[in-house]
C-alpha cells in the first residue's frame, strides 16, 4: 500500500493520481470530471451525497467529542450493554461505488508489555481477524523461544481456534498461553468451552501461579489476588 500523494485531502498515491488524472472517481466511469469536482457531470448528485453525508459525519463526531461523559443526546443510539462485536462473523466487504475519499484501516493493532510500553504496532486494513493477529505474533516473534508466556486479547478465544485448526498451535502451545481480558471472560464464559477452559485470565487451579496469587491479610487470612489487570491491557491496547 502506497502513501497518499497528497494527505490533506487526496484520495490516490501517486500511481493512481496519474493513471486516473482527470477522469470522473465514480468506479467503471470514463467521464471527464466537472472542474472543482471529483465526479463527472452525470455523477454530480452521487458526489454531492457524498459531501453531504460526509459534513453530517464531522458534525456528530464534533458533538460526540464535546459531550460531557455518559451523556447521551437524542440523536445517539444507546449503547447495548455486554456487546461483544469480536464474536459475530466478520461482513463481507461492500464494493466501491467511488474514490471520492480515500480507504481508511480498520484499526492499528499495538502489542504492549506488561509495563505499558508498546513493543509493536501494524495497521489491520479491513478486518481484525484472528488470522491476522497470529501472522502479527508471528512476525514480532519468530524465534518461539522469545515468546512471552501469556498473549492477552479480547480475541484470544478465537484466535487460539484460529490456531488449532490451521496448525499454527504446534509452534505456540509450548511457550504461550492465550488468555482474553476479565471482561471478555465474564461475559463470554457460559456461552464458549474454550473460552472458559484454555483462556480464562485467572484460572483458581494453581496452572498460572503468575496469573494469581496469594497473599494474606492482617487477620492472617488467605486470599487471592489478581496479579496482572487484563482489563488495563487491553485498554492500553486499544
């Protein structure tokens, strides 16, 4: 993937600029495009639609950014509460009708260390799918060697199967372990046996002594403890 030619308000990297030049940006149109326009005079009302829609777009981000927290204006959509977008089945990519805008990526997926400093980051162009975050690992990680003993993500349920069926687990099982955030667990536990058996962040069976801990109180009673806070992580990966 190229830079974009021009980044305040270009659409193509330079090879494509030339290539389309003049032509209208509407997809199998071979129009010249109407001065100051990126459509040609046939496709006039789908561009102006798209100015429109895309004004309409920075008004509600503007307002979502100047609205106090937790509060919801009558033209929000409420929040559903428990969502959980990662387990639904990806959508299939609608094709383009126009290059009035330039693509944008889906997410920037960072890795961070336990300590907050990011170790890693890629851009994930359409989707983040468990595919795509085993190749990330695999990349930053080649040598299994190297590899940290526990990989927390929302994701990590799916990611593991991920990994089972296309046999990429072999080369992970013996040196990591893939655990999802508290608030993934909690929800998603009833519902998913590998979640709840292979990705629980804080399993009581003493497997992950690292995971949870004990300690004592001033009464001399024995606890447990949360050791590492998976929720943190994945905000900070997020």
């Amino acid at each position: 993937t190229e830079e974009l030619l021009n980044a305040r308000g270009g659409v193509f990297c330079e090879h494509h600029e030339e290539e389309y030049g003049e032509r209208c940006r509407v997809v199998d149109c071979e129009n010249d495009r109407v001065e100051d326009s990126m459509a040609c005079q046939q496709h006039q009302a789908l561009y102006k639609k798209h100015l429109k829609d895309k004004s309409r777009s920075n008004v509600s981000g503007l307002r979502r950014v100047l609205q106090r927290p937790a509060e919801q204006e009558e033209w929000q959509q409420p929040a559903r509460a428990n969502l959980q977008p990662h387990d639904e089945p990806e959508d299939e990519e609608a094709p383009r009708k126009h290059y009035f805008s330039p693509n944008r990526f889906y997410c920037i997926e960072t890795m961070t260390a336990p300590c907050g400093v990011v170790i890693a980051w890629t851009k994930f162009a359409k989707s983040e799918s468990p595919t795509k975050i085993l190749d990330f690992l695999e990349k930053v990680f080649p040598i299994p060697a190297l590899r940290p003993a526990y990989v927390c993500i929302d994701k990590a349920c799916q990611v593991l199967r991920t990994a089972a069926v296309s046999g990429r687990w072999n080369s992970w099982k013996r040196t990591t372990r893939f655990i999802v955030d508290t608030y993934h667990y909690i929800n998603h536990r009833k519902t998913d046996w590998l979640c709840r058996e292979y990705c629980n962040p804080a399993p009581r069976d003493g497997s992950a002594p690292n995971l949870v801990g004990i300690q004592i109180d001033a009464n001399g009673r024995i606890f447990e403890v949360r050791e590492f806070n998976t929720q943190v992580a994945e905000q900070l990966n997020a």
